[in-house]
C-alpha cells in the first residue's frame, strides 16, 4: 500500500493506482475528457493536470501512478488555470453550437467546461468546417464536433477487433476518420454503435429517427405500433436519475401510452418464437447430420445485426452456419403487418412499426430489402435507441420516475423469463437450451434455477457441454450425445469462433454470437455510462426480471402456443419461413 496525500487529506492505496483513482477513494473527483473506464489511458486531453509537490510541470492525474509520500493538489490556482486553457484550446477547434445539439446537457465537454468556469473564450475558433458523414443507416459521424479524444479508436480496435477508424494526418491536421478517409457507409464498419457509446460530445451519434416517429403518431390516418427490446428495460431509467440495472417494464409500457402509440408489444414475444423456431432448426440440422443426412454444423444464431454484418462481410463463405430466422424485433414486424393487421383489419401499408432497440446496427437492419413479407413493406418502419426512446419521452414532458406501472397489449405483449435473458450474453443460448433439451428428453434442464452456469456471466467466449440421456422416442437418436455449444460477444471474439470454422476445428454444434461485448445490454444506443460496474448491474437486471417471471420457457408461453394453433401452423412450417425467416447475402470486404 502507498500512503499519499491529496488536497490534505491523507489515503492509501495500492502500488500502481493512478492519481485519479486514489482521489475517488477521497471522494474527490478530477475531470477528464479522453479518459474512459476499461479502456488504456490515453493522457492526451490534459483536462485531468493536478500540480504535485517536487515535480517540474503539472501531472496528468489518469496516467500518473502515486508514490510514498506524494503530496498532490487537485484545484491550485496553477492546475485550474492549465485545465481552463487546455478547455478553452479544445472549444476552440469545436463547434460549440450547443443548443442545436444531441448532446447539450448531456455531453462531457460542456460539462468539464462548466466545472472550469468557461464563461466567454478568449481564443479565436480554428476550426475549419467539414461535410458531417451520415452516409450510413445507423451512424453519422461529425468531424466538426470531435475533440480527437481517441475512445472511438480504442473501443473499433481493441474490442470489437475492426479498426474501422484511425487517426489520420498531424499535429493540426490530425483528425479521426474511417478507413482511407471513406464514408463509413464505403467501409467495412458493422454499424454496432460501440463508438457512438464512448464518444464524449456528438462527433459520432446514431442516425436520429425521432422526428419521423413523431410524425407517424400525428397521422391519423396510420396505427403506430411501438415494440420494445428485453435489454432497453433495463438501462433507460438511468436515463431519468435512475440506478444502472433497475427493471422499468411498467414504467416504459406506460411512457410509450402516453407518448400516443396505438399498441404497446414487447419484442419478447418474438424471442419466445424465435426459440421455437431456432430450436427447431437446430434439432433439424443435428438428426440429419448424426442420421447421414445433409446438414452444416455448428448453426449460429441471427439475432444481432452488427455479428450479421461482420459475417458477410468478413465470412461470407461460412454464411450457411448461420440460423435463417430473422431477429426477434423483424418477426414482431411481419406479425403485426399480417397476422395483427388481419386480425383488426387494418390494411398493412397503414400499419407503422416502431422498434425500440439498444442497438444502433437495428436501424440498418430494418432497411435491408429481404425484410419485408411482400417485398414492398418493410417489416419494421422505424427504430429507436434507448436514448433516442428518453428523449422522446422528456420532450412530451413525462414524468418517467414517477409514472405507475403498466402492461403490454396482448396478444404480442406477453412473454417467458427466457425471452428477457436475451439481453445479455449467454441468454439466447441458454434460452434455447431450456426448450431444447425439454423437447428432446422430457424433462426440464437439469441446471440450478434453469441457469446453464458455464454460459452465465461477461466473459468473451464461453462453452458448455450438455449430455443427453434417455430422450424421448422421436429423439432416440441423441441418446448419449454431448451436445458442445460456445457463447462469444463482441466481434473480436467472434472472429476466434469463426477461424476456428473456416479451420474445421470448431468442436461445437450450437454457437451464440452477440456483435457487442456483454451482449445487448451494452449495445451501441443504450445510455452512455462511466460506471465501470455498468455491464454487470445490467447483467443482474436482466436476470432478475427472468426470475421473477411464473413462466421462464419458451415454449410454455400460452400465445406462442395459439398464434401456431390458429395462425402459423408449425415451427420452421411454410408460413412461418414465410414470414418469420430470411437469408444472407455474400458482401465481402470493401
């Protein structure tokens, strides 16, 4: 332990703490701009300098590790005049246009602005305007705003393994842009928003769908039905004051009422048929393969867009391995615009779907031609990040905290516990497990609480091996298999999967992938958090709710059951490829 002290008060800390953290142990907090929890410490913003006694200049607090008897002051007249100049030097090549931003009041730069004191600037603006990029369906990326922090960088490269963007040219002229100074939309960026979470101002932001929203719902003429992701439930009330993780379904059903939309869905719905119908393909795939028949192993799952997108274009040769259902909130779209539609007889093209989605790389998603049942509308009309989905919700004046809870619409407003651990890492694995394996034997998944443990928790990759033993007539062909299944998030890691594919040594049958790390409940448009325990208390949430359901299959879910009895017929059957699945297309890399 190393004994210090900070602004005189006297704290121990471990070898190796920076100045920054051994001053939260005090409660004392020093601004920061690049600096970002779990990511490499950057030191290149200088917003953090504290003055220590014995040493020349002033020390970046981020990067500077504490020695015995370092004497360090926080806020001397000399460390909140340089941290005053190097703000006022960033604004100066910033546009500072604050109130016509996605961000006032919510961006990290006039926040540490405000703390400095930054009334009047006296530095003249260099800064030269540049065309904003928004040739993507997700992301758009403005390079008037970006303060060359590097956590975009960081975050593209080191986490999701893409290196789509970089920094490009020197000194003044340096800059971040995408691969060879391309649109994004020209690279080979799989639209999963991860920059956007990290960017500390709005240099990079997803595409705002909020007025296209807002004049669907002012259209008498058309029925706005709103769906929502199981992962959204448990990250936007922090958007209102609330602690990470805390589970909001009743407030956010009420929100979406009274923001005026005609049904309120819940995209579990479709996770429990996507269960269904994936476990069926599955059970499909291995009794050909065991009984001499046809079938490529190991089937992945579809139900993140940006691990889509990074397999056609980094694998498309492999893109048979992939499930062909389409991702829970595409089927809800198909549903609503027939079976729903018929159901009220409203014509399909009056229909409006919206998504609410903790992913940016959904609204890319939504306009891809193949989704849509009859090639003319599309399946989803439009999607909406959980931030996106807040500010709506202040912008009518809704008082979230305290609104009473509410419930879905029925019937695509009900779901199992298993459709809400969707959201996290391992859950649509062991979502599909639970089915399976009770289909196959019988009996219920023999693991504590339904938990397929070796798949739960943040880790990049997990396995799992799950023996089955005295199945049922129909299955006896599995009798004595281990079933191998593995669990990656974030695209780097899938990478490693999916080597191990392209290689003929995968050892697995059943593969989950999730573009982002700790699956959904991170995605790219969740609220931007510096909690460094965000993912886990998110984690916690998500189960939670799973626990506290009666129903935690997929396959008990009572309006799953009758939209097959009265509608679709059978899991994987004609109408449900139909609607309910799609294909892939080889895109390679740009």
């Amino acid at each position: 332990m190393i004994e210090l002290t900070i602004n005189n008060r006297k704290v121990s800390v471990p070898e190796g703490t920076t100045i920054l953290d051994a001053a939260k142990k005090l409660g004392i907090t020093i601004p920061t701009l690049c600096y970002f929890p779990n990511q490499k410490t950057k030191a290149n913003c200088r917003v953090c300098v504290v003055e220590v006694d014995g040493y020349r200049t002033l020390q970046t607090a981020c990067s500077t590790p504490v020695a015995p008897g370092m004497v360090v002051k926080t806020n001397s007249p000399k460390a909140l005049e340089a941290r005053k100049v190097n703000i006022e030097l960033i604004l100066a090549n910033h546009d500072a246009r604050c109130l016509e931003c996605s961000r006032n009041l919510n961006c990290e730069l006039q926040k540490v602005a405000n703390q400095a004191g930054i009334t009047d600037n006296p530095f003249e603006s260099v800064l030269v305007m540049q065309d904003i990029d928004d040739s993507s369906p997700s992301i758009v990326r403005n390079p008037n705003k970006c303060i060359k922090c590097g956590r975009c960088i960081e975050v593209c490269r080191d986490v999701q393994g893409l290196n789509i963007i970089d920094d490009a040219g020197r000194s003044a002229d340096m800059g971040v842009v995408p691969t060879f100074g391309k649109f994004l939309n020209d690279s080979n960026c799989v639209a999963c928003g991860q920059c956007a979470v990290v960017c500390p101002v709005a240099a990079i932001t997803e595409k705002d769908e909020i007025g296209v929203v807002w004049e669907a719902l002012s259209d008498p003429s058309k029925r706005v039905v709103v769906q929502t992701a199981p992962a959204v439930r448990v990250a936007l009330g922090e958007e209102f004051g609330m602690a990470p993780g805390t589970p909001v379904t009743g407030k956010m059903a009420a929100s979406l009422r009274a923001l005026g939309f005609d049904d309120i869905f819940d995209t579990n719905f479709t996770a429990d048929l996507t269960i269904m119908e994936e476990g069926t393909e599955f059970l499909t795939r291995v009794k050909n393969a065991l009984t001499g028949g046809k079938a490529t192993l190991p089937m992945i799952t579809s139900c993140s867009p940006g691990w889509i997108n990074f397999v056609e274009i980094n694998y498309p040769e492999l893109l048979d391995h992939l499930s062909t259902c389409k991702s829970p909130h595409q089927m809800l779209g198909a549903l609503i615009k027939t079976y729903y539609a018929k159901k009220i007889n409203v014509k399909p093209e009056d229909m409006f779907v919206v998504s609410v989605m903790p992913c940016t790389a959904k609204k890319y998603e939504a306009k891809r031609p193949e989704l849509s049942v009859d090639g003319i509308h599309p399946d989803v009309d439009a999607v909406l990040t959980t931030r996106e989905l807040a500010r709506m919700i202040k912008q009518a004046g809704i008082d979230f905290v305290n609104l009473p809870d509410e419930d879905f619409d029925n019937p695509l407003g009900l779901s199992t516990g298993a459709a809400d651990i969707f959201g996290v890492t391992g859950g649509v694995m062991e979502a599909a497990l639970r089915t399976v394996y009770e289909i196959v034997t019988g009996r219920e998944l023999p693991f504590d609480g339904l938990h397929v443990k070796p798949i739960v928790g943040l880790e990049g990759i997990k396995e799992a091996t799950i023996k089955i033993e005295n199945p049922v007539a129909d299955y006896a062909f599995l009798d004595g298999v281990e079933v191998k299944v593995a669990v990656a998030s974030s695209t780097k890691n899938a990478k490693v999967l999916m080597d191990q594919i392209a290689a003929g040594t995968s050892p697995y049958h059943f593969i989950e992938i999730m573009g982002c790390l700790g699956g959904c409940i991170t995605g790219g448009g969740q609220p931007r958090s510096a909690d460094p325990d965000v993912r886990i208390k998110r984690l916690g949430g998500m189960y939670s709710v799973d626990e506290a359901k009666v129903l935690r299959k997929s396959h008990d879910n009572p309006y799953v059951k009758s939209i097959y009895e009265e509608y679709l017929g059978a899991p994987n059957g004609h109408l449900s490829h139909e609607l309910l699945h799609t294909h892939y297309n080889k895109r390679g890399k740009a």
